[in-house]
C-alpha cells in the first residue's frame, strides 16, 4: 500500500532542505517562492484528500 504520508513528509523536508542550501540572495527569490508554493500545494492536496486515504489503511 502506498503510504502517501511518507511521500508527503519526504517532499517537504526535501523542499525545506533545498531552501537552507540557497544563498540568501535576490537572484534565489522566484525559487525560494516556487518552493513554497509547491509546498502550499502539497499540503492543500494532503489536506484535501487524508480522509479519502486514512481508510485504506
């Protein structure tokens, strides 16, 4: 069974990790943006669909 949680979790940490590695500098702000986008997405998805999932396991 596909343990959409963990791929969850996963994702962000590596999206929070990528973060810490960029320079803070004006150049990284659209992919620092980008990623938290992605991240709010993510998350809304998750959100949306964890009672569809909870009973599948």
């Amino acid at each position: 069974m596909t343990d959409y949680h963990a791929m969850y979790l996963a994702l962000t940490r590596g999206i929070l990790d990528a973060k810490d590695l960029m320079p803070a500098v004006p150049e990284n702000n659209p992919a620092a943006e980008r990623l938290n986008r992605a991240m709010q997405e993510a998350e809304e998805i998750y959100l949306n669909t964890a009672d569809e999932t909870d009973g599948e396991k």
